[in-house]
C-alpha cells in the first residue's frame, strides 16, 4: 500500500493506473475507520483493480458549532487496517493540501438538504459536495462506495453525479446488521443494555412498514404513524425523526410510489440511532 | 468528423480515446465561430491527439432581461467550419440534455466576478463555471482551450480548474489582432471607418502603459489615467473602465507587481470594445 499525501502525486499515480485500463474503486472516508468503511473497502476491493482509500477530515463540512477540532482521528490505525484490507493507495492529505487558499468556487446543493439530519446542518452538504468534487478530480474513480445509512449524503452525491455528469459509477452499500437486525454503528456499544434490547425495535418498525406497503398502504402518514407506535410503545427512546420520502429526490409524498425511503433517528440515554430502509414500489 | 448530440455517447467516446492512451484538446463555445474559435481549434489541433469542439449555448449563464433567445445559431455554418478545421468530435447537445431537470447542485463562483464585465452580470459566472463543470466531466480533456480576450472568464475557470483540481490543462490564447493592433472581433464591422481608424489607440494605450512600466511606473492610477488620456484625446469613444488587477485573482492593487492586467473597454457608436494586456512584472 502506497501512501499519498499531496494531490499532484495522486492525480500522477490515478492516471498511470487509467492509462494501463484498470478500474480505481475509491472509498472516501474522514477516518477512524470502523466495520462499515471495511464493508465499503472490501466490495470496492471485489469490483475493482485498484483500490483508493482517502482520509480527510473535511473542514468545510463542519459548522462553526461542530466538533471539527476534537473529531476523532488516529492514523496510524487507520493505516494498519487499511493495509490488512489490501487497499492500493491510501490519500491523506492535509488541511492545507486541499485548501492552500480561500477556495474561488464552491459547490452549492440547491435541494435534498432541507429535511432529515440535514435541516439543522446548514452549508454541511455543500461542504460535502464541494470536498467530493475535490476528491473525484485527484482520484477520478470508476466507482465510488458510500454506505447507504447515511442515505441524505448518498442522495445528495447521487444529485451530484447525475447532475455534473460526472463520469464515476456510484455504488450505494446496504446497511450492515447485527444478527437481531439492528444497524451496526461504533455508537451502538453507548447503549444502555435494556436500551441495547430495546432498540432492535427500529428495524422492526421499518419492516412492518414494508409489509403494510406490500399489503398494500400507500399513505405516508399511516405508515409513519404505525412506526412512531411500535417505536413508542416497545422502547424508552425519544423520537427525533420518522419521515418518508421519494429517493434520492427526498421529496415529501402523501400517496407512496416509485423508490421510497422511510428514514428515522431515536434518541437513547447516551447515543442517537439512526436507521432507514429503501423500498421500491411498483404499481 | 462525429456529432455527438448525447452525454452518455460521448462520455463512452471520450473513455475509448483515453484508454488508447490519446490526449484530448477540447475548446468549449456557444457557436457562430468566428476566427478566434478557429485559433482555439488551430492550437488544440497543434497539441493534442484527438480535438473536441463543443457548441451549447448555455442557458444558466444569461441573465433574465439578456439575449439567449436571440444568440446567434448558425449549426450548418459550424459544422462545415470544424470539419474544415479537422475537429474530431463536435459535441452538439440540446438543453433538455444538459439540464434535464432543475439541478440539485450548482458552482457558485465567490470571487473574481465583482469587477469588469462581470459586475453588471449577476450570476453570470455561476453560469459559466457550472456549465465548464459539466463538460469537462462529460469531455475529461487533457487541455482546455479558451481565448485571453475574455480575461475575467480564463481567470474564473482558472479558479475551477486551481480550487476543484480538475485533471486539465488550462490554455489561455493570446488575443489575434489586426496588422494596425486592433483585437480581432466579429463586432469590428460595426465600427464607422473613422471610429475603426480610432479604434487603434486602444491596443496603443495599453502597449504605452507596459513601456511605463518598463521604465518603472508601478501606480496603478497613473497608468490608468495614462490610457484614459490617451484614448479620450485620439478617439470618441467613451470609456466604460479602464482598470488593473493582480492576474488572474483580480484584486485592486494600487502598486503594482508579479503578474498583472490592464483591462478596458470602450463604447463606440454602434459597438462596445473590449481588450487587455497581461504582463509581468519582476522586481
């Protein structure tokens, strides 16, 4: 594994590996790698010939409030995994690599950022679409992976793709679950145990929503409100969210159809979870 | 010659140049090419295995009380002018092509657009740099072609180019003139033949600041007045500015070094000229 550190040597690096035909699968991180990254790393690892893997935390994707001076950061590991994981080059640039100067142009998300986690973040999509712009033009990917639970981010880089034409396949991985369903986060293990217990009842409720959907629901607020219930009534968690929209447009709909998400956060003593299930509905 | 009308043809065409290893010259316009796009095809053709010329009159980059309904099209006249220049691919798409739906991101340009020409267009630059986005996306190209003549615009998409670290080359061509230093421009026919005799001291003006400069002159306000006399006391054309930046930041410098522009344009009867010089200073 070859570490990378300035953007030159990068772009040098990518374009040997496109003149020779391989395909790049690159997996963009902010590090402190955890089981979901390792998910992305590995199917990037199986469609691809080469793999990049970048670290940057990303300044421009933190408000002023934000915790971007105490984000959690530890190379050193994140390097040792990497390279168990048969990554190809590891990017990790610094602060003053990507932005040596006050940018002359950024990028502005004009939809999808208003709702869910987004509605209290922001300019924190715009930070992101700005820095994964960067990041396509230096690594110039065949596919970029990305894991679906943060399906707005997905959804605004998705816009973003689409919408700047740019020529890199993305690749949205599934949720990784523990074996009782609940998703699999570094945050999970800040649960109480009853509160560990308890919260399995957020997968539940998004497939009991399904089912009602194969059954035939359609109307947004009934499902909404069936999963508030069982979230309610089987857990001591606070309800953040519960919100169903189309995807990745992430726009409100009463009557459902097409690619929906339902997306939901519950807070719990110490930790807030946050889960979401896509489901396409064919008439 | 090929005519590509749609993105995803020639994404593909572009990804079989590339993985032959060819390089790319590609001189993005809005059409009706006069000689200056035919210098910009001449140099990609000098430099580059393979050259893409692409017409699309932009929409985003025309203000709502300006004339994009009315810009010039002349497709027949373009297509035999490229062929007769040995454009490879001519990229010819409409705009429900290019913006199929309202876009959920768009480049926001946050500086060099409040001076000159672009102070009296608002969001004229957004325009330029969203659109720019999208075709180097959509051409990947080794070098990028544009004309010096429009300065503001090569410095934003230098700015694209530097901040997003787009894997191209920016080529900015000098400005073709007449035999008497007059820039070339289709809008010279609209000039009464006494006022195309005065239009000479425009270039005149700017070559009479650079020999101060020469000589020592570093205030930015001497020399402006300079040209301002100088055109005010051989021509009666009417000066919109004259005015000096830092290149290509375009930043008000009142002593002047490193690199700089001397921009200015002037209203004749019928017609409104423009023209610059870039020049370096050393210490």
């Amino acid at each position: 594994m070859k570490v990378v550190t300035t953007i030159k040597e990068m772009q040098a690096e990518m374009l040997v590996q496109k003149k020779q035909g391989k395909s790049i699968g690159f997996v963009p991180t902010m590090g402190f790698l955890h089981e979901g990254h390792l998910t992305l790393i590995n199917r990037a690892r199986q469609e691809n010939d080469i793999v990049v893997l970048s670290i940057f935390v990303n300044p421009l994707q933190f408000g002023p409030k934000e915790d971007f001076s105490t984000y959690p950061r530890d190379f050193e590991r994140d390097r040792a995994l990497a390279e168990s994981e048969d990554v190809d080059f590891l990017f990790f640039p610094s602060v003053a690599e990507m932005y040596p100067h006050p940018s002359s142009v950024k990028v502005v998300v004009q939809d999808r950022t208003d709702v869910l986690c987004g509605k209290s973040r922001p300019g924190h999509f715009d930070g992101v679409a700005t820095v994964i712009t960067k990041l396509f033009n230096i690594v110039m990917p065949t596919r970029a992976y990305f894991g679906i639970k943060d399906a707005q981010q997905v959804a605004v880089i998705e816009g973003l793709v689409t919408d700047f034409n740019f020529p890199v396949q993305l690749i949205a991985v599934d949720i990784v679950r523990e074996n009782d369903g609940l998703a699999k986060s570094s945050r999970n293990v800040n649960l109480f145990p009853d509160e560990r217990q308890q919260a399995t009842i957020l997968y539940k409720s998004l497939l009991a929503a399904k089912d009602a959907i194969t059954q035939g629901e359609r109307n947004s607020f009934t499902l909404i409100h069936l999963i508030k219930e069982m979230i309610t009534s089987e857990s001591d968690g606070e309800i953040d969210y519960v919100e169903i929209f189309s995807y990745p447009e992430l726009i409100t709909m009463e009557e459902l159809n097409g690619r929906i998400i339902i997306a939901l956060a519950v807070k719990f003593t110490k930790v807030r979870l946050i889960d979401n299930l896509i489901i396409d509905i064919e008439e």
